[in-house]
C-alpha cells in the first residue's frame, strides 16, 4: 500500500509544481504538457502486460522491481538539469508505477478472501482517494517550503526514501504469489500497443509549437491503426498467449462504452487540472500552495458524494452516473463563469511573479465543489458498471484496459486541452487561454453524460474489485 500510495500521489502532485519547473528549467509549453503525459503514456503503455508477467512469473519480484524502479526514476527527476531529462525521468516513473501497480491487487486477490478481502480494497479505495486530495496539497507544501533550496525538486525526492523502506519491507513481509495456468503474454503487441499509444499523443503534443506538420497527421494515423490492427489480429488468433485487447470483451455494450466514459473523464480531468494550475500561478499570482488548498476543494465535494454513490447507483442505475457527468459540466463551466474577463486584474504571462495575493478564490470554490461531487456520481460506480459485464475468465485484461484507457485519456486531456491553451496564450495571456480550454472541457464532460445513458439501465451488480492503478 505504501508503494501504491506513491504512483496515487504522483498522479496530481506535479500539478501545481509545473510553473515552478517551467521557470526554473526554461521549459517550453510542450515540454510542460509532456511532463504530465510522458507519466501518463509510460503507465499506459506498460500496465496491461505488466499485469500478465505478474501473474505468469510472480508478483512480488515485479513489485520489488516495480517499487526500487520508480524510486531510481523519481530520483532521476529530482536532480534533472534540463526538460528533457525530466520528461524522460518521468516517463520511466510512469513505467515502473505501471510494474508495481497490478502487483498491488493481484496480491490482495490472492492473499485475501471474503470480508478480509473487502476491508482491504476498501483501504485501497480510501487511499486512493485521499492521494488524490493530498497530492494537491504536497506538492504545493513542498514546492514553497524549499526544504535544503530543492524547491519542485523535492515533490520528486520524496518518493526516494519511501521506495527504499517499501522494498526492504516487502522483501522481508510480502509472500510471493502467481497465478498457475497464466498463459504466456504478448511482449510483441505489448511493444505495438506501446508504439501506437504514443503516436497518438506524440503529434497532439508537439503540432500546434510546429504549426501542425503534415508528419503529424500521418503519425497520428499510424498510431490509430496499430492499436486497432493489434485488436483485429488478437480477435482472429488461437494462440497461447493472453490476448492485450480481448474482444469478447469490446463486444459487451457495457464495457465498450463505459470505457469511451472513462477516457473522455480523464481528457477532461488532466486537462482542465494542468491549465488551472498554470492559470492560477501565472495569472492570478498564486504561491503553490494557495493554489493546492483551492484545487482541495474539488476533493472535497468527491468526499461529499462518494459514500453515496453505489447504493444511488443500485437503485436508479445509469442515471447516477449521468448526473455526475452532467455535475461535472455544470461545476467546472461554473469555474469558467467565475474566471475574470481577459485584461482584468493581473492577467500577466504565463510564470510571471508578483507580490500580489490570490485574486477571486471563493467565486471558484462553489464551481470545484460542484464537479467534485459529480466525480463520486460518475467515477465510484464506474468500476463496477464496466467490470461487473465482462466474464471471469477474463476479468483481468478488462481490468488492466479499463486502467489503460484511464491514463491515457490523462495523457490526451494534457496534449489536446493543453495544445488549445497554449495556442491560445500568446494571444491574449493566461486568462485568455483558460477561457479558451474550457469549452473543451466542458464539452467532454457532456459527452460523458450522454454516453451514460448507453450504459444498461441497471448499471451495478455487486461488489467489484477495483482495476489496477484507478483512482
């Protein structure tokens, strides 16, 4: 759990640090976008079959792996000199998470069973969502604090100490577990996946700074082919490798559009934190902390309604989740509604310092409270709603792409709504560009709430275990 807890926090530590990293490492825009989706790729591209090599050859060497890795890689981040060897320190950290993370809940599958078993995917669940809140809050802390003049450095550092006690721990405590009869995974589509995960998001990245070249647009073609080819030839195969995408599955409505649910939810919910936090840095002059005790109250209103959301969701199905989509919407175009008109107040560039205090904190309260609420609606029963339609055999590759599509929706919601904000800023400043994200993300959101209402009528069946790596 230890282990967990450091990818959990390092999903939204970095947030509020990045205008921090920016101006110290003279970090281009897209070097900035990359910081969150290099994480986000990394993890998605190695989650589904790190899962596999778990359960063929053993968990707890891929945990101890997984968790000495991430400690070398976060390491690797703290004493980056540079952007680009930051964002490839954390592409590595987004790879090892992805090693250590499956371990986690493929252990407690194995070592746990009936109420026990429960109880420790509850902790797992209320971890996860306290990381999520408490990340906002660490990174801020640590970024001002400056412990020993690290600065951001230390958001990084951190993790170094709690890698170290957590593989020693494990070593001595954890006992080694795997699946018998797990068939061979297929390190060959895994490096296809992998590749075409990337050529998706590579060109969203780097095509508004290059004026949207025309290697883009094949690069983005290619990568859309190569993971809808790798489906195609898996649905078609007999072999005894364990299939990466299992079509049994994508042919289950629930499944197939429960997971276009959570991709869209994460596009908008890495993409709308990303710009926020540099908006409220760079506009509105808040330290990192401020900005982690504001960016809280998003938590909060998930804390609000998460205890709620399955029974709701047993009782009126589908439609809970629609709401909290609809929630979403509502609360985060009610933050687009309370953000100053462009050329209001302090609209300086992107990372300029000023002496002057926060500016409209508690008009954006309302709006972060709302769409953290709707994120208990939609994404607690979410799980559940995608995992409990897909048959045991192989509930575990669902899993694992239900996970996969999680990331790398976030690495997509940081290159496209990050690529509209920053096109957008050199024409009118930060508020401006945040005032042109937004429909973006709202947008999403609204689609999410109409997808909802394909999902089936009555949308939870009992409990279900939590996918690898969701939060």
């Amino acid at each position: 759990m230890a282990a967990a807890l450091m990818d959990l926090l390092d999903v939204t530590i970095v947030n509020v640090a990045i205008p921090s990293i920016g101006r110290e490492l003279h970090a281009s825009e897209s070097a900035l976008q990359w910081l969150v989706s290099a994480y986000l790729l990394g993890f998605a591209a190695t989650l589904i079959v790190s899962g596999h090599l778990g359960d063929r050859y053993g968990r707890k060497a891929l945990f101890l792996a997984g968790t000495a890795g991430f400690g070398l890689a976060s390491l690797g981040c703290g004493l980056a000199q540079s952007p680009g060897q930051l964002v490839a320190a954390r592409a590595v950290q987004g790879v090892t998470a992805a090693l250590l993370m499956p371990q986690v809940l493929g252990s407690f599958r194995t070592l746990f069973h009936g109420k026990e078993r429960g109880a420790v995917f509850g902790i797992y669940g209320a971890v996860a969502g306290f990381a999520s809140a408490v990340g906002l809050l660490l990174g801020g802390l640590l970024t001002d604090a400056d412990l020993f003049g690290w600065g951001w450095r230390s958001v990084f550092l951190v993790n170094v100490p709690v890698a170290l006690a957590a593989v020693v721990a494990a070593a001595v405590l954890v006992p080694a577990t795997r699946e018998r009869g797990a068939g061979r995974p297929d390190l060959l589509g895994s490096l296809v996946l992998a590749g075409g995960l990337i050529a998706v998001v590579l060109p969203l990245v780097q095509g508004e700074a290059n004026g949207w070249p025309l290697w883009g647009w094949l690069c983005l073609t290619a990568g859309v082919l190569a993971v809808a080819g790798l489906g195609l030839v898996e649905a078609r195969r007999r072999a005894a490798r364990v299939p990466l995408l299992p079509a049994r599955a994508f042919r289950l409505p629930a499944f197939s559009v429960g997971l276009a649910v959570q991709l869209l939810f994460a596009v908008g919910m890495q993409g709308f934190f990303l710009v926020f936090a540099i908006w409220l840095q760079g506009s509105q002059h808040y330290t990192p902390m401020q900005a982690g005790v504001l960016t809280v109250a998003f938590s909060a209103g998930g804390f609000l309604t998460a205890p709620a959301a399955d029974a709701l969701a047993v009782r009126f199905g589908r439609l809970v989740l629609a709401a909290g989509a609809l929630l979403m919407a509502g609360g985060f175009a009610a933050v687009w509604y309370a953000v100053p008109p462009a050329g209001a107040g302090a609209d300086a560039v992107a990372g300029a310092a000023s002496a002057a205090g926060p500016v409209g904190a508690w008009p954006l309260v309302p709006g972060l409270l709302l769409a953290g609420a709707g994120l208990g609606f939609l994404v607690v029963p979410l799980v559940n709603v995608v995992l409990s339609a897909v048959p045991a055999d192989i509930a575990g590759g669902a899993s694992g792409i239900f996970s996969t599509a999680q990331q790398f929706g976030g690495a997509l919601g940081a290159a496209v709504i990050g690529s509209v904000f920053f096109g957008a800023l050199t024409d009118g400043g930060p508020t401006h560009a945040l005032t042109a994200a937004m429909p973006w993300v709202c947008a999403g959101f609204l689609v999410c709430a109409l997808l909802c209402l394909a999902l089936p009528r009555t949308a939870v069946s009992p409990q279900a275990e939590p996918a690898a790596g969701a939060v």
